[in-house]
C-alpha cells in the first residue's frame, strides 16, 4: 500500500484500524477535513487518521497504540482555537485525537457548587445543564456554541467575565488527564482547599495539549445571576473608558461581570455582518463600553446601575448610555461585540492580535499601538477593542481592500512586527488569552527567558520524554525545525 498527496502511508492507517475499534478511528479525507481546517478556514492540513474515543480507555487505548506506530497526537475539542494548536503540522506522522464523543456529564452537585464533566462537552451545553439547577458556570465567551471544555482548560479561556471569576485556571477543581504513555492521572477532586503539596491539574491547564489529554474536568460552580444587567455607553475617549472601569471596580461591589471597549468602527463592522442590527445608541462617540453587572439573592441590581450611571453622567465621565430593558435588548447589545468579529473577516485576511499590558497603561499603549501601525502602514485600518478589564486587547489591522493574497500577508507581517515591538515596550504579553499553538510559536520562542526554556523543556522531557503530545505547539523542544 502506498501513501497519498500528503504523504500519509496506507500502512499506517490500516494498523490504527486493526490497533483499535473501527468506529474510532477516521481516515477518508472529506470525513477528516473539519477536524482538519482551522476556524477561519485560513489553514487546511490532514492527518494519518482522526481518533474519535468514547471513554477514557479508549483515549489510553489510542494513546498506547500510536505510541507503538510511532505517532504524535494532536489533541482536539471544539476546534475553535485561533493559534492552530488543534490543527497538525506534520499530516504524515500525526493523528488527531477529537474528544468529541466523551460528551457526559458524570455529576452536578448543587450543594457542592461544583461538576463533574467530559471533556468533549461544549461550554454552552454545561451552562444550560447547570442553569436546570439554578446554578452558573461563568466561563463565557463568542465561541461556547462549539468550543468543549478540555479545549477550555487545554488553552485557559479567558473570554468577558474574567474581571470578576477569573480565567478557566481559577474554575477548575480537578482533571482527569491520559499522560503520553497512556497511564491516567486521576485528579477529579471538587476540593477547594487541599494543600498538599504541588498541585499538579495547575500543570495541564493552559498547556495547549502538550503534556496529555485532558479527558475529564471538575469545575467550580457559582449560584445562578438571575438579576442581570447590560448597558451600552458612549464616553469621550479610551481614557475615560478606563476612568469608568476604576470607579466601576469600586461602585458595583464587584459585582461587574463584563466591561468590553469598542471603538465607533465596531457599529460600521457590525452592521456589515448583521445589517438589520437596530442601532442601539444615537450619536456618534470616540469610545463605547458594554458593561454588564450581575448578581443573585438580595441584592437589586437594576437600582445599582442604576444610581452607577446617574453618578457617572453627571460627572461627565459617560455621555450618553442605553441600558437594556429586555433579555432581547441585552443579546443585541451583544451581537454588537459578535458581529464586528464577523464583520472583520469579511474583509478579508487580517493581522487579529490578543495582547495583554498593565490596566493603568492601556490607554496609551492602544494609542501608540494605532499611531505605530498608521505610521508603518498608512493604508491599513487599526480596530482596537476587548476585556478592558484585563488589560487585554484585540489591536487588529485591516489591510485595504483589493490586495493579492501576498500584498495582504507582507501587511499582516509588517504590522503584527509593529504591535509586538510596542508590547514589548510596554512589558505586555503577545498573548493575553488565546495561547501560543503553533501560530505564535516564533514570537514566544524569541522572547522566552533562558530560565523560562529549561523550566519548560525539563518538564517536557519528565512527562513527555518521547515527544508524542502535540510537537510543534507552544515551543519546538527537539531543537529541530
Ligand atoms: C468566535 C470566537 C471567539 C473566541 N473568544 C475567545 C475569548 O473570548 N477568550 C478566549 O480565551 N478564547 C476565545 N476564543 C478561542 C477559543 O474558543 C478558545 O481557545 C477555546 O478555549 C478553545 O476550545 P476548543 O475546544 O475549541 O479547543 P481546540 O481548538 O480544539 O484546541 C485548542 C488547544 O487545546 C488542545 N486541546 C483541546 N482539547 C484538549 C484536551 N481534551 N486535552 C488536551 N489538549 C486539548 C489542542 O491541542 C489545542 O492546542 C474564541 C474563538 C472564536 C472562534
């Protein structure tokens, strides 16, 4: 048997088929090509086959007999990532394996405040079956219709209500992992205090796959926010969107929930996906915030902001603002910050960053950032905007219509050179939420402390000596390109 245009040997894939059970294991290349096609669609690979296990033997099972074929593995949830970490580099000595079908819920405890989950359940699914209990799991973000919560903890989202729970690390109680040599670490704890010793589930969240497969999840659980509250606010600059953050900080109790900048470009891009969006605010603004507090129990929501914004718009802080009067209004108020995502792709290829610098020097940092890119490359478009809260913002740059796909890749290149150097200066990071995969491999490598490699690298070397999980993402261990 021979091998095909991608160099994927016959051979190969009927010895997967014979290591394990049949309805595991994909090889014909259309069924592969979802599991193989990043989200944008911008980059489409293959694999020696996609392995679709249903239990955690099987992902053991999978794991053990790649290993003897000589196999890296590339693990998989939603494949919704943006830095091609679920997406294999090297299609003809790489499988896929999709935790898609180990979508159970093994427990909810109400009392506990805390779950026991699959880690092919999709985010959104986990939060509907623990809203039936009158419970919140408060991981949100635009792609919980189809990310799963493995994916979640392999890349710890971060998404719009960070500011007030935390990234995924701060969500999660224990893990259940398959470790390259197919053993299973079983760290399904739902303790919230338990200090002995080092906490080992810290090691796998946010390791992009690269030290084992995540295969089940016990997550914190809050009490359901039935009192919501969105509003849509229109203030004269960035500066004073970060103003209003402080005292927002301060006024809610902590009960904000999401703060989300927008530039005035966000309608125009929005509008340009979803046209018969209704324009939620009139007059034109340099800045606009959707913010959004939160709370359950005793608490009146609606009275504090409420009595926020009268404070804010009479110190001139906040110019004009809408707060939604219905759930309906709320999700539209949403589909703002949604649809300028979408509005952006239609555009055509662009830089998309997700950067991170200290709260207090944001502002400026966007500032240079715009002023960095207009100078380098007057004919593009900076649109900045993000969880402000954090520090994290999504600088992207739209090159002008009409380009070749060449023109537009140097103009991409050009500017992300340009962000990156103004990161840097401003001690941020070049990826705030998003993670490294293989898309920002370079860029980390470049900046990583010698300290930070040998850490990294002595850790791989003690979990993963043989290099079977996911080589080529987050760092290039082997030294070879
Ligand atoms: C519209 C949109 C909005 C988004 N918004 C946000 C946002 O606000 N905040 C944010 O942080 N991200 C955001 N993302 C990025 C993405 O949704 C997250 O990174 C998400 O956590 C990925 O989950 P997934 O299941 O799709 O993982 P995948 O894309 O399948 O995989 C991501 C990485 O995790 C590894 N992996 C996946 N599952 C496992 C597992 N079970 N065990 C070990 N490794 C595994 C993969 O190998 C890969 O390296 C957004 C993406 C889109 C498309």
């Amino acid at each position: 048997m021979g091998a095909n245009v991608m160099g994927i040997s016959a051979d190969l894939q009927a010895s997967l088929c014979a290591a394990l059970n049949d309805d595991m294991v994909l090889t014909d290349a259309d069924e592969m090509l979802r599991f193989c096609r990043d989200w944008h669609g911008d980059v489409t690979s293959s694999a020696v086959a996609v392995l679709r296990p249903r239990s955690t033997g099987d992902v053991s099972a999978a794991v053990r007999a790649c290993r003897t074929l000589n196999l890296s593995i590339v693990p998989q949830g939603g494949n919704t990532g943006l830095v091609l970490g679920g997406i294999p580099d090297q299609p003809a000595n790489q499988v896929i394996i999709s935790l898609e079908r180990m979508n159970a819920i093994r427990n909810i405890d109400a009392d506990d405040f805390s779950a026991i989950v699959e880690a092919g359940c999709i985010l959104s699914e986990i939060k509907d079956w623990v809203a039936d209990k009158d419970m919140y799991f408060p991981l949100a973000l635009g792609a919980q219709g189809s990310c799963r919560i493995g994916g979640n903890v392999s890349t710890n989202a971060g998404g719009i209500n960070v500011l007030r729970y935390g990234m995924t690390r701060e969500l999660v109680l224990g893990l259940e992992v398959v470790l390259p040599d197919g053993t299973i670490f079983n760290g399904l704890s739902t303790l919230r205090k338990d200090n002995r010793g080092i906490d080992l589930k810290q090691l796998f969240i946010g390791a992009e796959g690269t030290l084992g497969i995540v295969t089940a999840v016990s997550i914190k659980l809050t009490p359901f926010p039935d009192q919501v509250v969105t509003a849509l606010l229109g203030l004269n600059s960035l500066d004073d969107a970060i103003k209003l953050y402080r005292r927002a900080r301060r006024d809610c109790c902590d009960l904000m929930s999401a703060f989300e900048f927008m530039p005035p470009l966000a309608f125009v891009l929005a509008k340009e996906a979803i046209p018969d969006l209704p324009m939620p605010i009139a007059g034109d603004y340099a800045a606009y915030v959707l913010m959004e507090v939160s709370g359950s129990g005793l608490v009146d929501i609606s009275d504090l902001m409420e009595r926020f914004l009268g404070g804010v718009m009479e110190d001139g802080l906040v110019v004009d603002g809408v707060i939604a009067a219905s759930q309906a209004q709320a999700r539209n108020l949403w589909l703002f910050r949604e649809g300028m995502n979408e509005g952006q792709a239609k555009r055509g290829s662009h830089l998309r960053t997700d950067v991170s610098v200290p709260l207090s020097r944001l502002a400026d940092f966007v500032r240079d950032a715009e002023q960095g890119v207009s100078d380098a490359l007057p004919d593009c478009i900076s649109v900045s905007y993000g969880h402000v809260g954090d520090g994290n913002v999504h600088l992207n740059v739209l090159p002008p219509p009409g380009l070749s796909p060449e023109e537009a890749a140097t103009r991409i290149y050009s500017a992300k050179t340009v962000v990156n150097a103004i990161v840097d200066s401003y001690n941020g990071s070049i990826s705030a939420e998003h993670g490294i995969g293989r898309l920002k491999r370079v860029d980390f490598e470049k900046r990583l402390d010698p300290s930070r490699r040998a850490l990294l690298t002595a850790l791989k070397q003690a979990i993963d000596p043989s290099m079977v999980m996911n080589p080529g993402c987050q760092l290039n261990f082997t030294g070879t390109s």
